[in-house]
C-alpha cells in the first residue's frame, strides 16, 4: 500500500502535517548495527523548518524518539519505530480557505479520492510528511554506510533559470553544506539565495533541479525487469511533494547524442573495471555497474503563493482565494536531504536483496 | 521481486530474448470481462520487429497464445497466462562476441549481479522482453476503457534534434499510426525517418522522446505517499529498455516557472470542475484531478552500434568489439506501444485499488 | 516483511515487551469511518494482563494513543498510527537468566536469526507484542461490522482435558465475558478455572483450545489459490504466540468420517441458498459461502514454569534454569480477543480485496 | 494476489482443469543452480493421476516444459517458467452438472465471488491445480538441498480410523514411496489401501492425515510476527485442496499438558545444541530451532462421491445430483508430494530473507 516502501528494507511511513506527529516503522534492518541517532537527528535537522532565512518560519524542533528495535544502541532485527511530535501546527490560517480548493495543491484530489480531507493543512500531502522519510533514509544510509562504503550527497543545482553544473565527481558535502541553498558552487548559491529572496518578497515561487551521487555503490544492484535501479529510484524521487521530473545519467540530454558518442566504453583499471565515460549514470540495464550513480529531480514552484488566485469552493462555485499562512518560496534547499533519504532506502533496499540472492556476493571493486 | 508489477492488476513476466518465449501472467483482472485477443494481437504487432523499414529485420510473428484465465471468450477471475514463442532466435551472431561486454549494454552489470549470463543475446535486458508487458498491458487497456472510458494514446516527439512539439489534447492514435516512425505531425516524421535511415547507415544510433496522454482518467487515482501516480507512471517508464529520464506535465522546463505561472487555476465546468491550464499533468498531490495525464518518457540511443568500440573481456583485459546481428538504429517507433502499456498497467492497478477504498466509487467527472 | 500483513488492509506493528511501547499502523481503512475509540480500548482491555486473578500480575493500562488518519472522528484514508506504551516493564526479574536460554522459548532461536536479543524480557516474541495486533483487529472490527454487519465471537473451548464443546451458532458475546475463562458454558468454566489455579499452584502451565465464529460473512471471500480464506486465517492464528495447530469445520475430526457424510448439502431459503449441515466451517473451496466461518486454535501450555529445568547457557554449557517474574499460567482466557482480532484483520483484507474485483459486489444472503 | 506465494523465492501459478494447461513462474532462484529437470519430473509423476489402482484414472502424462531462466542447464536468475498441458480433460463429463452447485465443492462460492465459473471441470480449485505448486517446489527443494542439505519426506499417516503413528526420525523416503498408498509402516499400508478400496466401491471417499518433516533445517528461519515459520507452513498447507488442518510439533495434543510436560530441555551435543525432546516440532518463537520441522495436515474426504445427493441448481431450486467422472477417493496419496512441495516453498524463502538480513548468516549446526 501507498505508505510503504522496499521489499527487504521495508519501510513504512505515517503522520499529517496538523495532528499527533510523524513517524516511520522500518523493517529489515540487519541486526547488530550500532545505530547513531546523531545521524538521524542530523538529516532531520537539514530538512527542518526554520533553518535559515530561504525557509518557511513554522518551528518545529523534529526531534526523533526510537520507540523500538533498538537495545543498548544495537539494532535487534526487529522493527524500529521512529516518532517525530508536531509541535508548531497553526489550523486557524487554513480556517479562511477550508471551503476552498488551493490550485496546484491536493485539495480537490485528496476530496476526490477519498471523500474527505483534513482541511487543517496539506495532511498527508503536506511536505511535513517527509520528515518520516528522512528519518528512515538516515538509517538506511548507515547500513549502506557499513556494508558496503556507499556515500551519497545531493545538491540544488538549478533555481529558476540559474544553473551551477557542478561536476558530480567533485561535490563534497561540506560544500553542500557550507551553503543556505545547498548549492556547492560559491557564486551560483549567491545568485539562487538573491533570487529565492526576490521571489519572495513578490509573494510568489520558483522550482529547480536537485542532482544526486552515490558513490561505492558495488555494481550488481537493480532487479530487472520491473525493479530496475533507475525505475525504482524514479519512483522514489516522483514520490516527494512537487517532484515533477527524474532522468538518470544523461537523461534527457542522451536524446540528441548518437550511440557512438553515449556509449561508455569499458576499460580495465588496476585489475577491476571502469567506464571510461560515465554516460549512463552508473546504471546499465537497471543494475548498478560500480561508477558513481548519477541522477536529478526537477522540483516544480511551491503551488502556495501569497497572491489571489481563481479556483473553486467545495460546492464547485468560481471563487477567489489568496493563502496565508508560512511556506517556503522555494523547496529545493530543504528537499536536498529527502532526495538523499529517498536514494538511501532504495540502495539499501537493493543491496539486502542482493546478498539474498547471492549469500557469496563480494561486490566487484568500485571505482575509487 | 523484481518480475511482478502491480498490488491488484498484478503482472508477472518471464522470458529472454533466446530461449523458448516470453510470457506473462495477469492476475487481478475483473472477472466477465470480454476480452478481445486482437486487441492484444495489435498492440503486439505495433511493438514486432521487422514491422517497417526503420526497425530490426529479425522476423517474429509474436502470436500470443492465452493459456488460461479465459472461459467461452470472457475473463473468469483467474490468472491469465499469455505465451508467445520466440521463433527467429539468431545465437551465432552472438557467439564472436561472447567472451566480451558490450558498452552501455547489460552483459557486465548482468554477470556481476548473477555470475552468470546467457550471452546468445540480451537476455533479459533485451528489448525483446516487452514482449510480455505489452501483452499484458493491452489487457489493461481493455479493463480501463470498459470500466472508466479511459483512451490512452503515445507518440514519437522527438529524435536526435528533431521535435515535433504536438499538443497531447489534438493527438489522435489515427495520426501516429499513419506514421512509421509514430509521430503525428507528418512533417517532423519525415525528418525523423530521414534523420533514423541516415544514422542508420553510417552504423550508428539516435535517441528521442515519446509523449503520452491518458484521457479520461477519473481523479482519485494514485496512493500517496510512496505509490503517487506519477511514481508509479516514472518507475514503469524508467522500467523500459533504454528509457534516461521521465517527466509529468510541465516536467523539467517547470524549474525555470514561477509559482504564479505554472498554478493551475480551477474553474466551474457544467457542474464539474477544469483547471484552466494543465501543466501538472493532470496529477496533483500524486493523484490524478480528472484532467489529461500527459507525460514524457526520454530514451537513450540504442546502445548496439556498427561501429568499433573499446571495451574488456570477461576476463578484464582491453579489447576492440564491433557487433553484428540485427538491431533498431532508433528504439521509438516500437516503445511506443511499451510506452502505452506501461501507462495502461499503473492506471489500471490504481483504478482497482481505489475501488477496494471506495465502494461507492464514483468518479468525479472528467474533462471531455 | 515479517511484522507487516494483508494486502489493502495492511496493518504493520511494532515493539517489544522491554522498550517504549507497542504499536501498529493500519493501511487501507476506507475514508469517512466514524471510529469509535472505545471499542479498541474494550479489546485492549479484554486482553491486559492483570484483568483477572487467572493472569499474570503485570500492570499495563495499555492505553492506547491514536497518533494520525483520523480527523473530528472519522478516518482520513490515511495510516491510522496506534501506539501504546509500556509502563510496568520489569528488566530486573530477567537478569538471573539472561545468559540461560529458557526452555521452548524464542531466546535460543532468537539469537540464531539475529546474533542479538533483548534479554530484558521476551522481545518481540513476548505475548505483549499482541497488543499491537489487537488495536489494529478492532479497527478491522469496526469495518467489518459497518459495511457487512460481520460479528465475531471468540471462547475457550477446552483447557487441558476439560471440554465445554459449545455450539458456535449459540455462543454469544456477552456470555463469554461473563467468565473470567472466557469459557460460555458456566459449569465448563467452573471447572477449567479450578484447573488453571491447581496447575498455577505448582509452577506449571496447561494450554487449550479456542474456537471462533464469525457470523453474516458474505459469501465471496478468500482468494485462491494460495490465499484461501483458511489458508489467510491459518497463518494468522499459528502467528499467535503458543499457537500450535488450526482447524477449519469439522478439522482433524473430518479424516474419518466419509464423503458422504461430511459433504454439507445446500438447500434453498427464503430465495437463498444455505447448506444443511456445515462441516465445511463457512468455506468452500477457500472461499466464504454464506455460513459461519468456523475454526479452532490449540494453543500449547506457557513456556515459563516456575520449576527447575534443564538447558543451555548461552555458551553452550549445560545448565539449570528456574525462570521468575510474572506470568500467565494458562494463556487462553486472554487470548480470545488475539483470535478474533486476528479473524477480523483477515477478513476485512478480504473484503476490500473483494471489493476491488468486483465493483458491483453484492454479497449474496448470509444465514442469518 | 492470491495465485503468488513467497517474498523471495516467489512462485505465481496459473491455469484450470480444463483449458490449455498448468503453469509456474519461479522468481528469486538463486543463478548457477544445475538444474535438474527429473526431479521436477519425479515429483509430477508422484502427484500424476494414474499412477496406481487408488487414483482418478485421467491420463495425463504431465509432461514440463522450462521455458525460461535456464541456461545450458544453470539457473539465470531470471525468472524460470514452467508449464505443463492438459492434455486428457474431458468437459463432457461435466454437462449433466453444469447446472448444479456440487456439494462441499467450489462451484457455488466460486460463482458468488467472480460471478462466472468454467463449469467444464474444477477451474482453479480443481487439485489438479497443484502440479504448478509441486513443480516450483521440486525447484525449492533443490536450492534447499543445496545450499543448507534440507531434506523434507512425507507420508500418509492416517486414513479414517487407521493410524500408523510412524516415528519422523525414522521414516525414510524410500519406505514412503514402496507403499501406493504413501505409508512407511507395511502394515497400516495394506489396510488403507484396503479401506480405500471399499469406500472406493460404495462410490464415497475418505480423509486422512499426512505427517511431514524437514530434515537439517537451519535454526533462525521464521520471521515473527506474523511470517513465522509455522504461520507461513500452515498457509501452505490450508492452500492446498481438502486440507482443513494443521498442527505443528504435538498441536492439538500439546493442549491435554502441562508446560513441565510439553517444554523441550535443552542439551548440549557435540558442540552444538539439540533439544532433548522435540515437542515444538523444531519451532519455537515462530524461528527453527535446528531440530527436525515436524508438522501434520489433515484432508477430509473428496468432495466428489457417486451417490445421490441434495443440492440446488444455479437459480437457487431445489435439486439432486450425482456426479459423474474421475475423481480420486482418497485424495492422501497423491497428496504427499504436495505437501513435500509446500514445505520446499516456504522452507526456500526463509532461507533466502535469512541470507538477506545477515550476510554472514552461517547456519549453527543442525541435529544429524
């Protein structure tokens, strides 16, 4: 069902974003992990409200309490609960637009589908819920971490028509980090926070693109046909509020090269195997080949802006509306961390089911 | 596991390019459904090789044999099991490059991920292998238009530099099938078919994008969190042999929109409710608002060149390969039905598992 | 993954006996439920420890907190997080044997899977785990009984040699609570309660047998072939902590009788149809036909005796064992509310899954 | 979808009685397996009508074919298809019933769930459903004999009032299969056979019991809560035609003692850990504890008998009926391998989710 993600690495997520908090039930986890809480606190820290100047003002502390699965630090194998208390929901500035559907928002879907709608906030539809996600990613980043050296770090590299083009091969975290927008480019990061701030003060949003790297991922992980590496994290990325785009390696850039020019020949390296280009985003046929995975998200413009709009009341009348209330005039510096979180689970994922189904699997060497 | 698609329309395939066939097992099709086995037939021989002068001149009926499920011409409830044999198998133009990986193809990530590997063709990561959810996915289209009226129509948009830039509400199926290459817009067709036989003939290979648009989806489809309908739609794309990139409504060029730009404004329609624009795609929130589904699906050149290329050997020594065989310059033509039946098997299932929701379930209207 | 099940109704639970509490989280309740709180407080309360001076002496208020999916009352369609803490854990009472695998317990096979155990109690093997399952099953009540008008009535049948042999189509409700055993026969009672303070008396434990019926399930229910109503109900019940053998209808006592006597023959009524006898406990083929569900569950006595046992330390060296704490001596009286609740989580799967296949579902008449 | 069993070793089945044949597809089979196809025909020959003067005398040669996911004679990784024809149906038998719901059988639930119903034999629920199940189980017990030396023997223990009561540490293959009628002990053999041949002549049936053990099972295989072990094999064994119980270890006789009675001390032996009796059937907490798995199913008798019976046509009036055909009159012999191919399933997939959550999983020794 809907709430849940991953067959051995199995996580399920719950919560709205006005009620009694948010939280993530994760199974499969291998037992006899050291579990740092740190590190969950951490990425639950990068995704908080309030963070810097560029977010939305909502406080909310997020901090995560382990309800189960977890005894004197170590993992047990059995389900670990994780539980993050909403603290600072505010339902009185959704009392003028109750009876009113927000364009671009899933107001009239969450009606439509379900005949009902917590008019208290986006509910589940509320980018709050990813709170449960990043919590989770975290902990499957660890065991990515131990297991087999994977390392992933995200970054905004587009805001409305400022583009950085990092070079995935050279982005640190600490660049990523040392910026409010999370751009690793100096210059670019001063252009985007300049817009993003302009935009604001318009009352209006802008989108972007956030690209992503996992490094050391041993090659052999994806599960062909439908559960390919590419398919399973498009899902991923397709699944985070205003997500509207994913393309792997290339992408949609591939679409005007020639086979001759994608193709990324083979060539041995101190006696493992490299691809001399990395074209295909270090995934051949839906299985991870050992290059760096590559890949981006485009991020469509927040649907709350602080301007009157046309739409309908719930009794399909022509209405105007104009929200209220605190948002952030651009989700790419806080979708950063779920864009990771979101990689994490399905690399995770994939290398449980890996060692499943080869109990000898020694991952043919990474490129350094 | 990685072969089965779908919670309610579940879909098992199975088969390689060489070996006894392809087939697919559909469970979760409603019972006392006519099914029309020409329907299947059609989609198969839109997806065949050998079908024009731009595609692969391996010779494969693709006559799909049902070997149960159906009972006196209507479905009983159980699963449906399809066969199709594979008859013009060619494993000697294989055998010279046996001992090599084929850039960009799957013959190393396969042997990494399995230790073993059928090297008399794709294997698995063959094109060939949409055989089966082509088939199956005409089934789905069957079970979306006898219960919800649902059309679904894909085509050719873009080769190499060549974009056609059709408007998803005037395309016709009529138009694109009057096309080999499946482009609706005969003047674009007639570049791309030139520009396919050009590339063709100097041994190489081009990319493009296919365009899709769902009419008539009821809103209230799509599961959020994690099953969103675009997350399904993107991993049943990215599942596709060749496919880089996936992008819902405004996609990609959504980044450089503002907020106020790309809302999509609600309005009063005959007492059932429109956006003005579409640029979500007709999916908000993850769940589909009555509008057209429009998508896009970015596909790499295919990675069987003509030509040399530098690669190892199994044993990890630098080599030179030049294929031989019988391959497509240009995959889009024939991923246009693969694309249609991907769309058709994510609708499908997420139409059943809201009427488990709903039993009351009726659709809000849709936009004519 | 293994605390995770049903298909649309999916319930995922959590916790263990020693940690900060017990939970689960329901997928797939169908939107607009007015949920009554107090009927998931009742089972919870019907299966505390402490409720009666034939259990163990634990204090749990085992209060259950609901955390999201439900809105001014109703449910949302959204996950329904239940949590319960825990209050009078004990830690202490263990240490003495936290090196000693205790005997037909899961310390020995718990260490064997995970390499780690919660010493501090039984895990997630403890009988506390079902609390979790028991919130989860009255919400499953609830819908069952809303959109079906489906009852389900659970007894203790037998305690060691003592039988009451109740006829499922009398047995109510409200005489089963009535006694502290569960048991609706009062002299049957009577004397299963005599026994279960004998056997307490001296350290020992004895097990016994519950039967459940669940009346006005529609005819349609259960999915073959391998997810037959009684196959679904069979795993539930063997899932049960102590549960040692299941039977549907006539059970073991069908291998000798013959054909001709135990096939139930149908005969009309009132314009539908019922079967004579009912042998077959409700279910043909797998699938529900109208009668009373009807099975048993035999539960094995408790494995902690207050004698001395021999066993194993957890180095493998021989040693003595004399387990304390609390502890039930017979774990049947509280155990009724697990099997219908179990009951219940199977059947409301079904019933949506129903619901999906066949939007125009009608049950056909139940038996009154 | 309930024609799917397993997480990671997943087989889905298809086809009726009546139509173009069985099948199997097998995911999750670990590649580089030499597959060896007489034991998959070895065992549909054990299940075959025919095959001695106690079985339905249709002919079926139940000859399989592989239709994928092998490879000169190694398993891919990919998905194995299996698929057998029908090849002696005969429908005619079924015209003068068509009309009729055959009592105890599934032709009316059948009809109340999917509304249609091939009339023309069984469909699904006919037992000859199960050569798919035994076919993908000869496969399991080949990667369980492999990987961990697991070796599953069953036998016929009880028909109608006969009992061998044949010791599991004892019963060997080799006696099972002297006997047509599957029972070790000669003398109990002879007088089942005898009774099935005399119920035989009076045109009614008899049930029974069938044991089953799990030689070498590796300890720490169950997934608690709701996949443990004996969860996951009484599922199995409630899927399979006329089974209406299971018991695991003592099951329904573990109720008549006391814990001092029933809990297996434990023993130190060589190194390793045994249990000194195996009163839990090699289960305890749902996980294998190293000892033989011991378990017991129980048939009723076939529903098919050729008297006159009372019943209602498809309109619901009042009707008789006697069937006609070839049917079985006591379905335990041919039951055996079905059983044997249930336990293979569930047996292989823990394996496999075991290998999956500890990489280093080295099974503790087993009891030789």
């Amino acid at each position: 069902m809907g709430s849940t993600t991953g067959t051995l690495f199995c996580v399920t997520t719950f919560g709205e974003s006005h009620g009694g908090g948010l939280g993530a039930v994760v199974q499969g986890c291998p037992p006899g992990l050291e579990l740092d809480l740190d590190l969950i606190q951490r990425d639950l820290d990068r995704r908080r409200p309030g963070q810097s100047s560029l977010t939305t003002q909502r406080k909310e502390p997020d901090h995560v309490e382990v309800l189960s699965g977890v005894f004197e630090g170590k993992t047990l194998g059995s389900p670990i609960a994780l539980l993050v208390r909403n603290q600072d929901a505010d339902p009185s500035s959704y009392e003028p637009t109750r009876h009113l559907y927000r364009p671009s928002h899933a107001d009239y879907t969450t009606d439509s589908k379900y005949g009902i709608r917590n008019w208290q906030g986006g509910g589940r539809a509320s980018a709050r819920e990813t709170v449960a996600r990043v919590a989770a990613g975290a902990i499957a980043r660890q065991v990515l971490s131990e297991m087999a050296g994977v390392e992933i770090v995200a970054w905004v590299d587009t805001v409305g028509e400022i583009s950085a083009g990092c070079d995935p091969n050279e982005v640190s975290w600490d660049e990523v980090e040392a910026s409010i927008v999370r751009c690793p480019d100096h210059g670019s990061a001063q252009k985007m926070e300049q817009l993003i701030k302009e935009v604001r003060g318009k009352g209006d949003t802008i989108g972007g693109v956030i690209r992503c790297v996992a490094r050391h991922v041993p090659a052999g992980l994806g599960d062909p046909v439908f559960d390919k590496l590419e398919a399973d994290l498009s899902k991923a990325m397709l699944s985070l509020p205003a997500a509207k785009g994913f393309e792997s390696g290339k992408g949609f850039r591939s679409v005007g090269m020639l086979g001759s020019e994608h193709n990324d020949a083979f060539e041995p390296l101190d006696g493992s195997i490299r691809t001399r280009t990395n074209h295909s985003g270090g995934i051949q046929g839906g299985i991870s080949n050992g290059m760096p995975v590559v890949f981006s998200v485009a991020f469509k413009p927040v649907a709350t802006i602080f301007q009157p709009q046309d739409t309908v009341d719930t009794d399909g009348n022509a209405a105007t509306i104009q929200p209220r209330g605190r948002h952030d005039p651009c989700v790419l510096p806080r979708a950063v961390p779920m864009v990771e979180a979101g990689a994490a689970l399905v690399l995770c994922d994939h290398l449980l089911r890996q060692r499943a189904i080869r109990g000898d699997f020694q991952a043919r060497e990474t490129v350094p």
